[in-house]
C-alpha cells in the first residue's frame, strides 16, 4: 500500500484532536490510489483465455497474429506498458511508449522502449517519441495488432505537430490556456486541432490492423476524446470549437500567426477536420477503460464504511475554480455536522473530479491545495478533516499531490502569522502548507484518474 512522505507527521499536525481523523483519511486514500493502480486494473480487466486475449466485448486470436506493437503514452504508461508485457510476454514484438521524464527508472520492460517528456507543457522529446511510435506502426497490416496505453497527461506527453505548426506554437498556446485556467475539454480542443496525433488521427495512421486501446480516465464522465486528447477515439469538437476556446480565454487575438491560420483555413474547409462518430477509420478500433474516477470513489468509499463511518460519494464530476468548490466542501461539511444532512456522522463524503486554477498571483501551488486552503477558512472549529489529492501525485507545478487540513487548521495558521486571504490571492497555496507540515506528498503515483477529495466528518 502506498505511504505518503511524512506519513506520521501528516497524521500527528492537527494535534490530538484531529489524529485519528488524519489517519483514517490518510489509510482511505492510499486504498483509493492501491485499487486504481494500472497493473491491478489490466490484470483485472483483460486476461489470455485458450488463445484468445479478451478485453471487455473484445476478443483476438493471438495466433493469427504477426506482430504486437504497444505504443501509446501518459502519466501511467509505464505501469500499464509493465502489465501488457507481464500478460504477453513474448508474444509482444516491439514498443514505444512515452511517460513523465524521472519516472523511466521505475520500470523494468524488455519489448517496450520508454521514453521521458515533459507534462503539462509538451517538449522536443515527447514529439520524438511520438515519432517513433508513428514509424514503428507505419507499415501495419491486418495480422497485427497495435496496443495504444492512454493514460491521463498523454496529450502533453504525446505532442506531433501539425503541419504549419512548430512545437514551440503548442508550447505558447497550452502555457497561456492553462495560466487561464481553461477546462480540460477547452484545451484539448485546441490541442487536437493544432497536432496530428491526437482527436483520433492515430487511428488513421494504423493501417489496417487491428487496434486494442487500453485506458485509464482522467476525465470528467470518462470522455473518450477528452482522455490525452482521444488518439483512437472519434473526435466530438471542431475547428470552430478550438477557435471559440482561443477567444473565451482572450487568447485569440495574440495566438502565433501561424495558429491563426491554420485554425481559420480549418473553418473554410481548407484542411481536413478531425475523424468524426462514424468514420470507417474507427471499424477496427476497440477503446476500453480499465480504471477511472469512479472506481477510485467505489473504494474510498468501502474502506471508510470498513472503518466505521457513513459513506457517501457525492459527485464524481466536479469541476468549476477550485477556491469557489473549495467553499461548496465547507458548506456540505458544515451541514453534516449541524443537521446530519446528506448522511449523519460519522460521515466520509468523497467526491471526484478536477477543478481548474485561473492564475493571477505569483506563488506556487495547484488546483487541490487551493480547493484545501479554500476550505480551511470556513471549517474552524468543527470536528472534520479534507484531504484534497490529484490521483497522479503531481498537483500543478509542485512536488505535492495536494494538501490535507482540518477544524484547527485556520487557528494554526493565525498562530503562524499566515493569512489565507494572503495566499489565496497570491495562488500560493503550497507555501501555506509548506509552513503548515499538511501538503500530501507522494511522488508520481503511476495511476492517473483525476482528482480525489476526502471529507471525514467525527461526532461531535
């Protein structure tokens, strides 16, 4: 079971009064990230049966095949690439796979070649290793059968600009958008249409062979197209949509020339759109979810009603600026506490999704520690812990999953002189809970489902 970094001193930084509501948070979560973990998740779902590789609906016979590509990328690619070669073994021919720089060491492949790129601003290397991808399924017939890993993070880890596109473009457009606080579903309609990888132009580049694509969601609603910006999956936007994304963040009118042109030719039917529901491209494409959000709530859930508490799952599709759903978790905190609505205490209320940071000062954090400092101003007092995680272990451009607080959290922050209006507008919420001993850290976890949160509620 994962242990977070300073495991006991994140348990004991509440005081008495708090410990036992810290670690119960803390066993919940790291049950939640154990459940969701790729490896777990592929040897559950897809399995070798008399010959025959089995995912879902979806069956092959392995000897009709000449050759098993894996290609694919995201935060939790070299996990999965690990459990697709555990299960196949040598039946697999050759891999590109790309995944976050720093984590390659962690993984031991024989078939599959791993390849470090940046997140969540795209590099040189990522677009290399999508390449590589590219030539290795150039060739590609109907006797193989081609494995897309898609995993959360892949459309930063997977960049192959378009035509007329440098990447340097994509880097400026993807900074801006996200310094905005664009919604995922925002950005990647903009990133599909300057890239041809993603949006489903894979699956045009795999010939005709057959295409097994395993992956795990980090999305709202489990949108096939939103997931790393959809490689094998239909496309749902369009050039106007990417256009109207540009302009709603005010991004438009100071987008590279080069960007302006070809998103205006896209619109005039001057280059051709993205593969559409109902494209003959997708026949021989199966896409399968092995893990998601909802699995990752299922389990919290189960482990906090082991431990003894009224469990709930509230949403899985939150979304929204992450300071304002901050204050919506203390409001449903405090009407647990107060009144026993939606569910009496002890209460675990768990809730999923990913909120969105608009950033306008000039500290450090992410969109989790936010929502948590947001919620630590309005829960002072009650008997109640929040532990906010980003599943992937990386929340915004911090070492931090996230950051957990409770009813003494604001008192502790007084006696320190630190003011969360302060930090709040700074966007410096790591800092905050720097100070404070309570930001979550545990490294790059190899899952990737979204965003987890944690209400724990005692009696009073």
């Amino acid at each position: 079971m994962l242990r977070f970094h300073l495991q006991d001193q994140l348990i004991c930084n509440g005081g008495e009064a708090y410990c036992e509501l810290r670690s119960n948070a803390i066993q919940i979560l790291s049950v939640a990230l154990d459940t969701v973990d790729p490896k777990r998740a592929i040897q559950n779902k897809i399995r070798i049966d008399r010959g025959f590789l089995l995912a879902g609906g979806w069956s092959c016979e392995l000897s009709s095949l000449k050759r098993i590509l894996v290609i694919g990328g995201g935060k939790a690619g070299g996990a999965m690439a690990e459990a697709v070669e555990s299960l196949l073994g040598e039946r697999v021919t050759a891999g590109v796979v790309n995944i976050l720089r720093g984590t390659e060491a962690k993984y031991s492949l024989k078939k599959v070649r791993l390849l470090g790129a940046s997140h969540p601003v795209p590099d040189k290397h990522g677009a290399e290793g999508v390449a590589e991808m590219l030539d290795l399924v150039a060739n590609a017939s109907k006797d193989d059968l081609i494995i897309v890993l898609i995993s959360g993070g892949g459309s930063a880890i997977m960049p192959y600009p378009a035509e007329g596109i440098t990447l340097e473009d994509i880097q400026n457009i993807t900074s801006r958008l996200l310094k905005k606080g664009a919604t995922i579903n925002d950005l990647n309609a903009v990133r599909k249409h300057l890239d041809f990888f993603k949006g489903g132009q894979l699956a045009r580049r795999c010939g005709s062979a057959r295409v097994l694509s395993i992956i795990l969601s980090d999305v709202v609603e489990d949108s096939l197209d939103i997931i790393a910006s959809g490689p094998t999956s239909p496309d749902s936007s369009t050039w106007f949509d990417a256009v109207e994304a540009l302009k709603k963040y005010a991004v438009w009118e100071n987008s590279p020339r080069s960007v302006r042109d070809r998103f205006e030719k896209g619109i005039r039917g001057e280059i051709e759109e993205t593969p559409k529901m109902g494209d003959p491209v997708f026949e021989k494409v199966f896409n399968f979810i092995v893990a998601n959000n909802s699995g990752a709530c299922e389990a919290a859930v189960k482990e906090a009603t082991r431990l003894g508490y009224n469990g709930l799952i509230i949403s899985t599709m939150i979304e929204g600026e992450a300071r304002h759903v901050g204050s919506v978790y203390a409001g449903i905190a405090r009407e647990v506490s107060s009144n026993g609505r939606p569910v009496k205490v002890p209460a675990a209320l768990v809730l999923g999704g990913e909120t969105t940071v608009e950033v306008r000062g000039s500290g450090r954090g992410g969109r989790n520690q936010e929502v948590a400092i947001s919620v630590a101003q309005k829960i002072s007092g009650l008997n109640c812990v929040v532990a906010c995680l980003a599943t992937d272990g990386v929340d915004g451009p911090t070492d931090a999953a996230g950051a957990i607080v409770d009813g003494a959290t604001l008192k502790r922050a007084q006696a320190a002189n630190l003011s969360i209006d302060f930090y709040l507008k700074e966007n410096d919420s790591y800092s905050f809970f720097n100070h404070l001993g309570d930001l979550i850290v545990t490294g790059p976890t190899g899952t990737n489902v979204n965003d987890l949160t944690l209400i724990l509620i005692g009696a009073i």
